[in-house]
C-alpha cells in the first residue's frame, strides 16, 4: 500500500513538473499578454501541486519525489521548437499544451479508478491535480 501511494506521488509530481517544463518552453513564444498571464496562472497551478506532493512525500519515504528526467525535458523542448517553428500563435501554443494536458488527465484518472485504496490524502491530491488539469484545458480552449 505505501509503495502503491509513493508511486502515484511520484506520477503527480512527474505530471506537475512536466506541466511547468511545457508552460516554460513555450512563454518565450507568446507575444498575447493576456494569455501570458493565464500561462503564469496555470504554471503556478502546477508548483503548488508539486509543493503539496513534497510535503506529503516525507510521509511515506526519506526520497525526494520523482521529476521528469532529463531526456523527457529534452523531448518536451525539442517537440515544442518543432512544432511552432512555422506557426507559433496563441491558437498553436494552446494546442500543444492542450495535448499534453489531455495526456496527464488520461493518466490520471486511469490512476484514480485503478487504485482505490490509496490513502486519503494521496487521493485529495491525486484528484486535485486531474480536476486542476480538466480546468486548465477549458481555459486553453478558448485560445485555439
């Protein structure tokens, strides 16, 4: 069980900073202002995920959570300069994120239906982390 409840910590934080590293990548191609502060918005999002899993993680391991590795941050950056080099518009990077969170809220909710005894605190997170992902692709719609 414990092991059970590192691992879905460990996915949420992987998921959360996956987020930060995309918002990251494609802020320098925003020329919109408004939706630059709705990128900072959802950014923030994802660190206060990623702040409640490392206070929780001392809980149930002396190990820091788990983070994207260095190869998955470098595939996320390259896919994002391959794919805005001929069009980096709002309605683009809208998209491109949309993907990504589209990945994590399927991940997600595939974790919270497979696991249904993980402790209470794990699954407040858990959820959390897929509801904040399902908002934040309804606001990226508005951007396509």
């Amino acid at each position: 069980m414990e092991n059970q409840n590192l691992n879905i910590l460990d996915e949420v934080n992987k998921g959360a900073t996956m987020g930060m590293d995309a918002i990251s990548y494609v802020s320098d191609k925003v020329q919109d202002n408004q939706f630059k502060q709705v990128l900072d918005t959802e950014y923030n999002k994802y660190k206060d995920i990623s702040n409640r899993v490392n206070n929780l993680y001392s809980n149930y391991s002396s190990k820091e959570p788990h983070e994207t590795n260095a190869m998955n941050k470098m595939m996320t950056w390259y896919g994002i300069q391959m794919k805005t080099m001929t069009d980096s518009t709002t309605s683009k990077l809208s998209e491109l994120l949309m993907q990504g969170t589209n990945m994590g809220i399927i991940e997600g909710r595939r974790l919270l239906n497979q696991n249904n005894n993980i402790e209470t605190d794990v699954k407040n997170i858990l959820n959390d982390f897929v509801v904040m992902q399902e908002d934040s692709v309804e606001t990226l719609k508005k951007y396509l």
